[in-house]
C-alpha cells in the first residue's frame, strides 16, 4: 500500500467514474485501475462495488475512506509545512554555562517558526554528539581542534577563581595549592582549559568533581572551597558580594566559546541565520 495508491481511492470515492477521475489526475485510465488493484490486493479486500455503468463504495471502502482521510490532511499538513522555508527545526546542545546563564535571551528573542531541541551537556560531550551526526550544532567552552568540525569563535571568556570570603591581596596561584577545590567533571571545557594553563609544578587539592555549576557556587558560598568559574557565571553573587574573586598574579585564564557543527552539514539560509542569531545574542549577554 502506496500513499499514491491512497490518493488515488480517495479521489476515485468522491467521483466514483473511471475515466473522469483519471482525466482529473491526469494518468490514464489504465494506470488509475491498476493502483486500486494493487492498493485492493495489499489489502486483501474490494473496495468498491462494479457493475457494467457504474462504480460505488463498499462498507470495506467506506470504513477505509473513514481511516485514511485524517491521515491524508495530516500528510498535506507536514507537506506544507516542510515546503514553507519559515518553518525549521533544529536539535542542538550547549554547555551547562553557557545553557543556564546565556540562553534565556535566546529562547525568548528567537523567531517563533523555528523550533529547538535543545538539551545541556559538557563540551566533550558536545563534540562527540555532533562529529557523530546526533545534533545539528553545538555550543562549547574551551578546545576544539577535531577537523571534521566547523567552528564559528563567539568570543574569549574569562575564567576567575571565586571564595566565599574576601582576598585583601592578590595572590599566586601556588599560594592556593593548600585550599580545598571543586571543579567540574571530566570533560568539561572549562576544566581542561583551567588545568593546561596551570603550571607544572602546581597541584591543587581537587577534592570533588561536580557535573554543575550552580551546585559549586552554592557550595563555595556555604563552605571554605575554591572553584575557577566562567566570570558570567558568577556576575551576579560577584555584585551581591555572596562570592568573591581571588585576584591572581600573573595568571590569567580565558578561554573561547564557539559554535560548532560538522564540516559536512548540508547549509541553508535558515542555519546560517540562526547561527549568527546565536553568535550575536551571546555576545550581547556577555558584554552587558
């Protein structure tokens, strides 16, 4: 059973003359014949009553026309909609910071006609999930060097070191080594980018790994923990002074945040908008 074939019964159930309704399918009769044959055949039962003049439905075809013509609308339903450009639909994940603090503008500032499956992971993660065709882009903080990937730089972040207490002075980071730390989980960028940029022969104490960043703030507000966070993550405990940064001397973390997708993703305008709609809108929170 075709949907061509489902077409055809319905058409020929409205006008119930062979010859007519194949004139307004425009297929010869022949062919028309041939397809309720087949679609009468796949189904193992007639559909029609025939006589010498005329044609009529059977209570099986009536029963049948009954079934398939929802399915029918529903099918020229998601055509049309499949053939307006407007609509578009996107499966795509972002990194926990970046999901939780910078895409709430996204969400209510994005055209309404395009649909997001979005879903919040780590950046390595991430970088699987798309080199293995499972989303169509991601969003990742820190390295990426995997040459099957397009890359589109959104910008440099900071990563700062947060305290629940206030640091009079600025400190180096060996002067730290002795504190209690929490960090994200393995395979977070902002991990990977944090511990390369360390120097050889310091060692923090990491005591627990955390797959979330709200948990960390929550626990270096409500103990005597460290964590290295992205500086966005944090505006807001910084300014209610809950947290406090440990300035450090002559070590700087930043990292990049960029939109990735697989070099060969089938582009069109719709993609490539939403992408620069990405890139502007996070650039924009991230300034402000």
């Amino acid at each position: 059973m075709t949907f061509k074939q489902i077409k055809y019964f319905q058409a020929l159930s409205k006008n119930l003359n062979l010859r007519a309704c194949a004139k307004e399918l425009n297929i010869t009769q022949s062919a028309l014949s041939l397809a309720i044959f087949e679609l009468e055949k796949s189904l193992n039962t007639k559909l029609f009553d025939r006589n010498a003049k005329f044609l009529s439905l059977n209570e099986k075809g009536k029963v049948f026309l009954k079934q398939i013509t929802p399915l029918i609308l529903e099918f020229e339903r998601i055509e049309k909609m499949m053939q307006n450009d407007e609509n578009y639909e996107l499966n795509i994940k972002v990194s926990q910071n970046i999901g939780t603090f910078l895409m709430a503008n996204v969400l209510n500032h994005k055209n309404d006609k395009i649909k997001l499956e979005l879903s919040l992971d780590n950046s390595k993660n991430i970088i699987k999930s798309v080199l293995e065709k499972e989303i169509d882009l991601g969003i990742i903080e820190g390295i990426c060097k995997d040459k099957d990937l397009e890359k589109i730089k959104i910008c440099n972040d900071e990563l700062i070191v947060v305290s629940r207490n206030e640091f009079k002075n600025e400190c180096f980071i060996d002067e730290l080594k002795n504190y209690q730390w929490l960090s994200r989980e393995k395979g977070s960028g902002a991990k990977e980018v944090f511990l390369s940029a360390l120097p050889k022969n310091v060692t923090l104490n990491l005591i627990y790994e955390l797959n979330s960043t709200a948990m960390i703030k929550e626990l270096v507000k409500k103990g005597n923990f460290l964590a290295v966070l992205p500086k966005f993550s944090v505006k807001e405990e910084l300014e209610n002074k809950k947290l406090f940064q440990v300035r450090l001397k002559n070590f700087k973390i930043s990292r990049e945040l960029f939109i990735i997708y697989h070099k060969n993703k089938e582009l069109n305008e719709n993609f490539l908008n939403f992408c620069q709609f990405l890139l502007k809108q996070i650039q924009k929170d991230i300034l402000e």
